[in-house]
C-alpha cells in the first residue's frame, strides 16, 4: 500500500534512527502507519517524534490480545500534522509481568489515559505521578472490565474500597467547597472539589466518570452494524461526529470508501452538529454572566436547527442518519432549500445577537481575562478544539487532515492566543460564520450519486483508525476487528478526555462565581470522557 | 438596554401553542414505529435489525410470541426499512404511567419456514381483553397528563417542581430537557419548574441507565426529597437500562 509522501520520509527517518530496534512496520492505510517494538524504547521514541517532528500523542489505549498473540498490546497513536499522518507505535507487555512504564511526567496529556488502562486492563503503572484509579470508583472491586476474560453480563457484589481521599489545599482560611456530582443545572455528573481562599480559587480537583457505562465494552458484543447505533450515544450533543467517526474506522478497516455524495452530506450534518452547539455554548456562556437574553435568542435559533435536523434526518440530533458507508438518508429538492434557508436565517440572526453581546459592556466585562488557559500550558496539556484553537494550538483535523469533504472546500480556521473565556466564544462565534461558508459551498456542488458504499461485512483482524473534527474538537476511533462481523475492541477518544485537566488550570485565581461560565466556555462532555 | 428591548420585540412571541394546536413536528420524525400485528408475517427480519432489541420474540410449541417494546426503541426506523409491515410513524408521544403500556405482545402460529402466519392472541384480535392493556394510543398522553395533572394538583397545588439527575445518560436527553426551558416551549407556563436542589423537589427526573458510579448519588439525592415525590424515567436508556428498577423506587410515568 502506498504512503503519503511526507509520512514516508519519517518512516523511512525513524528506520534509520532506530536501526534494529523496530520490530516490524507496516502501513495500514495512506496516512497510518504501525510501528512495532519494545516497552524499553517508548520513551526515546516518543522524544524523538516530538523533538523532531512535532508529533502530538493523541491516544493511547490498551488491547487485550491474550488470546491471539499472548500478550497485552499497548497503542501510542501519534499525529503528525505537518504531514498529514499518523504513527501508531505498538508495544507488547507481556501477562507474566503486567506492567507498563509511564510517560504522564514527560507529555501530561496522557495522564488520564495511562490510569484508566491500569483500572481497565489491570496493567500497573510505573512511575505516574498520581496512579490512583480514575474510571472504576472505590466501589468496584479489583475488576478489569476490558480484559476478554470479564463477561460483560457480569454482576459485582457491593464492595466498599478505600475512600477516595481529595488533596485539599490547608491553611489559615483555606475552605474547601465541594460540587456534585449532581450538579445544580440540567447537565451531566461530576465532582468537584475547590480549595479556596476567599473568592480566589486556590485549587481545583476534578472527579469524573461517574457516567462510565462500560460503553467499550458494548462495542466488542454486538454486531458492527449495530454499534453504530451504540457510536450515537456516546456523547448525545456529538451523536452524529462520533457514529461517523466510528464508521470511518470501520470503512478505513475494510478498505471501503464512501461516494462523494455521502461525503459531503456527512460534511453537512457535521457542521449542523457544530451550528446547534456552537449557538448553545454562546447562549449559555451569555446566562453564566447574567445576561439571559441573549440566551433565550440563542435557544431559539439552536431550536431552529433542531427542527431542519429533524426534517433532514427524521431525528433532531442528527441520529440514524449515518451508516456504514455513507449515510441513510439523501436529501431531496425540499430538503435542500430548507437546509439554504436556515443558513440564510442564521447568518443573519448571528448578526444581531453578536451584536446583541457586543453591546452589553457588563458582558464584555465578566469574559475577558477570565479563566485564562495560556498557549504554554494548552500545548504542555495538549487541548484540542475549540479551547486548543482559543489558546493559539492551531489544530483542526478538518484541514489538516482531511476528511469527509473537507478537502473540496474553503474555510479557514480561527486561532486566538489569549486563551480567555472571551476568546473561547469568539472561535465559536468565527467558526458559526465558516460553518455557513461551508454548507453553502456544499449547496453549490453537491455531487450527484449514491449515498452508501456497499460493506456487507468487515472482514477480520484488521485494525484502523477513524477521526472527525467534531464541534468540540478531534474525535478519535479505533478498532480491530474480529471474525463474524464483530469488533475485537473499539478504543474511543473524545477530546473532553484530553481538555478536562485544562479546567483545573483555568480556573486558577479566578473566583469561584466565575467557575460555571469557565466551565461553560470549555462545555466538555461528562458522557465522552466517562464512556 | 434599548437594544435588548428592540431585539426581543422585533422577535415576537415565538412560544408555540401546544397543546391547544398538536405538536409541530415534521412529517420526516421518526417517532413510534407501528406493526400491523394481524398482517405481520416475520418478526426475525425485524429483530435482527434492531439493535437495542425493542423487537424480540420467542418460539415455542409451534407458537411464536412477538414483542415490541418501546421503553427499548431508539426510533431509528431500521425495522422498517426490512420489513413492510412496520412503518415508522411522526408520533413522538410515548409517555405513559405504566411501564407495562410500553410494550405489545402477540403470539402467531408458527409455519415450518420460520414465519409465522395466523395471530392468535394480540392487539385487534377480537376485543381486548382489558382496556387498560391496550397498546399506547395517541390519546394516552392527554390521559397521562390528566392523571399527572389530578394526582399533582392533589399533592402540589398547581405547580410541580422538577430534580433532574443523568444517572448515565449520554446527554442527549439533557439536550431535549434544556429544551423545555427555552422560549419555544417555555414549560414553565405549565407550572414546571427545575429547582436545583432535590430539597425543592417534587419529582426526580432520572436519565440514563444507572451506572455504578452514579448509584449511591441518585439513592442520596431521592432520599433528600421530602414526600410526596414522584420518579419519572425519561430516554430508552432511563426507561429500560436495566438497574433503575432495583436502585429506585416506583417510577410514575415513562417517556421513552
């Protein structure tokens, strides 16, 4: 199989560099490349691809390949974007000595990931500085949930572990205020505890997966078919980036390509996706200041698009709409202009309620130099999307690497560097107008043709990795199949995952009042990171 | 401020009427699937394709018992798209007091080739036998509302405040929920209102399946609402997930 140009010299530089101490390469697609090795050269190799290439770890994940190989596969997937490709480095740790050395010291965007494939594989960490569990609570007893020897219909009898202990800040007037995991709003479960002193908060723990439904899991007991139904429920406000980013992998799995048409139809629904939330977010960031209606206008144009999602896919979130290669339902003539309609509309109603916002000083006022996430420490953290995008890590897979029909049109991508709460709502507001731009170039040359490749069954023991930018940023799927249709492991990545720790930092010397509208300019999604 | 002013009134009234006039919604939705149980000649296509098993059934002794239940369906129309004698419908009005209203059962006789042919027991078969066990009708929401209505008027005068918690949810249904609050629906006209603390609460609104980990939180958040209280399920997920039976008590109204 062919390699993309650029892709190919780093290879072909890291044969070099490594003479000897890769085990195999092999190239799976285009632009994704496996390199397998050792545990011992992780840490050198991974230097090395950020050093030299700019690389990005933007998943790690482990797979139990007990049953076939004998052994514990751990994947470093790398993005590198300069040219277009990815380098997945597989490394094999052996069930005699499970354990595996951890990189969170050096890339902290890892931190999380690392723990839970300790809570979920039982492979202990090495040298983490915090290797406390993280998706199974104190109530779960010593369970790995993702090796193949846990049935999934399995129930646990109650336990009770050791008490989660918070670190707490302590001194003289030192409080600490403790939220959740229910939350006073409608939104999803999650704890935080802050350390304050006064208003200014000191420090900020977060405690998550409390949502955590062992959706992985589900992915390795029902047909293909049906998981990408299950993909739609992973994170409801990106039910339609997440199945296409699912049926991506699927499709790049069985070499099967969706027509032109499906492409630029999935193009459209995943800026639909965009238009709703981003128009949300604006809203809700507006209410955490107090100013409400700007928020009760925002409502109305999001249900605006609800109701176009619902005439253009039967549903108002965009479910049922994808499938394995392509999409399910193509859009005729009626369609069409309701979808040039509403863009129309749109345009125009942004430009009153960003004027609406514009004009309200107090509002202004609450947003800029809050909950400031600087680029230094964006980039140590690896934030991806909107608040990468706000904090100057200028990143979009959309551009960089192209999917779905992104490569056929225009748009550019808006980059702050101020990071604040201000320039947060100012990505989504310039990436609204792009959102337009796009769609409407979509109008112009939708081309003609079938909506879904044929792809009756996937065939086994291939692995590929499927990605969509969604609203929130990157949205990564992998998955190995098996025979019989099915998957042998389908590892997901939503970027609330790689952004949550950023919160903590934001929040740093900002008043407690503050925190809902910091959080709300970030708004990550409990259901994606938990799974 | 003048600007705030003139943009809300240049915006109008922008509440729909419902329920004095239906609910608008697309001719496109797909809402509650219906099955023409006296012609329906194969539950296996249809089982086969759903994915949340919504669509069961069950061989024995030369009978087939069919079941749809809707506290399992998504309303993604794949079971229409094989096999004919299911069509999707725009009914997205499902909710009922009962968890039993959700689901309809017939039983066949059972042809050698697998299908199966003439009903014997089932929805339109002679009378029912109990009117209460019909399968939901487009009218069991207004019943639903009267008898939510009636049994909350009698225990909260005329307002009913609402806890929501996502026990599991993928906020999908906190999307629609956050909905209710915005001008278009404005629920708050009904006298619902969402409070923030369970304290205040009359209802508790669970979403999701019940994860572990949510568990012991949503037992301590239904323990801290002073009674009378009422549970309601809302989503597929919060509706047939499984644990909520065991971790709540008796839920009074279902909305898949």
């Amino acid at each position: 199989m062919t390699v993309l140009p650029e892709l190919l010299s780093i290879v072909t530089e890291l044969q070099k560099r490594f003479r000897g101490r890769l085990d195999s390469v092999r190239t799976a697609h285009v632009n994704e490349v496996y390199v397998h090795a050792t545990m011992d050269l992780v840490a050198g190799f991974t230097a090395h691809l950020y050093r030299k290439w700019n690389a990005r770890l933007v998943s790690f994940f482990a797979d139990d390949a007990r049953p076939g190989e004998g052994a514990f596969h751990l994947y470093y997937v790398f993005a590198l974007d300069a040219a277009h490709g990815f380098i997945v480095l597989r490394v094999p740790v052996s069930p005699d000595k499970p354990e595996f050395i951890s990189l969170t010291n050096a890339i902290h965007a890892v931190n999380w990931q690392e723990r839970e494939v300790q809570d979920m594989f039982g492979l202990k960490l090495l040298g983490h500085p915090n290797p406390r569990r993280c998706a199974l609570h104190d109530h779960w007893p010593e369970v790995y949930p993702l090796r193949k020897d846990f049935d999934l219909r399995a129930t646990l009898p109650p336990f009770q572990g050791e008490h989660h202990k918070f670190r707490a800040v302590e001194g003289e007037g030192v409080f600490q205020v403790p939220v959740g995991p229910v939350h006073a709003g409608i939104i999803e479960p999650g704890h935080f505890l802050f350390s304050v002193a006064g208003e200014p908060v000191l420090y900020l723990q977060l405690r998550l997966f409390y949502v955590h439904k062992g959706t992985e899991k589900l992915f390795e007991s029902l047909p293909v078919p049906h998981c990408v139904r299950l993909a739609e429920s992973i994170s409801g406000d990106s039910s339609f980036a997440h199945a296409t980013a699912f049926c991506y992998a699927v499709e790049r799995a069985a070499d099967v390509e969706a027509p032109p048409r499906a492409r630029a139809l999935r193009t459209a629904c995943l800026e639909l996706e965009r238009i709703y939330n981003h128009l949300a977010d604006i809203g809700a960031i507006c209410t955490d200041v107090a100013f409400v209606t700007a928020n009760m206008h925002a409502m109305r144009l999001k249900e605006r698009v609800l109701r176009v999602n619902e005439r253009l896919a039967g549903n108002r979130l965009l479910r049922g709409m994808a499938c394995l290669g392509g999409v399910r339902f193509d859009w005729d003539t009626e369609q069409l202009r309701a979808l040039a309609d509403l863009v129309n509309e749109l345009e125009t109603e942004l430009n009153s309620l960003v004027e609406l916002i514009r004009g309200s000083s107090s509002t202004r006022d609450r947003l800029e130099t809050t909950g400031v996430l600087k680029p230094e420490l964006a980039r140590d953290l690896g934030i991806v999307g909107i608040a990468g995008r706000a904090s100057g890590f200028d990143h979009d897979l959309r551009r960089d690497f192209p999917h779905a029909f992104y490569d056929k049109v225009q748009f550019t991508v808006p980059v702050f560097s101020e990071g604040d709460v201000q320039r947060r709502m100012a990505v989504r507001r310039e990436e609204l107008y792009q959102s337009f731009s796009i769609i409407r170039q979509l109008l112009e040359r939708l081309p003609p043709g079938p909506i879904c490749a044929p792809l009756a069954e996937v065939p086994p023991d291939r692995t590929a990795l499927g990605y969509v930018e969604g609203w929130r940023g990157e949205i990564f799927h992998w998955v190995r199949t098996a025979p019989g249709n099915r998957l042998a492991r389908c590892k997901i990545k939503d970027p609330s995952l790689q952004n949550w720790p950023s919160l903590s930092e934001a929040i740093l010397g900002n008043i407690v009042p503050d925190f809902p509208v910091v959080n709300k300019s970030f708004n990550l999604s409990y259901s994606g990171t938990d799974r | 401020m003048f600007e705030i002013l003139r943009a809300s009134l240049k915006t109008g009234v922008v509440t729909t009427r419902y329920p004095a006039t239906p609910a608008e919604v697309s001719s496109r939705a797909r809402g509650r699937p219906e099955i023409d149980w006296a012609n329906w000649k194969d539950a296996r296509p249809g089982a086969t394709i759903c994915p949340t098993g919504a669509i069961s059934y069950q061989d024995a002794n030369g009978q087939r018992e069919a079941k749809l239940d809707l506290a399992k369906c998504i309303f993604c129309g794949l079971c229409a798209e094989v096999d004919g004698a299911i069509r999707m419908t725009n009914n997205c009005q499902c909710a009922t007091p009962r968890r039993d209203d959700l689901s309809t059962r017939a039983t066949y006789r059972l042809r050698g080739d697998g299908t199966h042919d003439q009903i014997l027991t089932g929805p339109l078969v002679g009378q029912p036998r109990n009117p209460e066990q019909r399968p939901v009708e487009t009218e069991s929401l207004e019943t639903l509302g009267k008898q939510i209505k009636q049994r909350t008027s009698k225990l909260f005068g005329r307002s009913l405040h609402i806890r929501e918690v996502d026990a599991g949810s993928c906020n999908g249904c906190e999307i629609e929920i956050v909905g209710l609050n915005s001008p278009v629906y404005d629920l708050e006209r009904f006298g619902v209102h969402f409070v923030a603390s369970p304290r205040h609460a009359d209802m508790l609104l669970v979403t999701g399946p019940v994860t572990r980990n949510m568990e012991l939180a949503l037992k301590k958040t239904y323990d801290a609402m002073p009674p009378p209280r009422l549970v309601a399920a809302v989503g597929a997920c919060g509706c047939s997930g499984g644990s909520l039976a065991s971790t709540t008590p008796p839920v009074a109204a279902w909305t898949p």
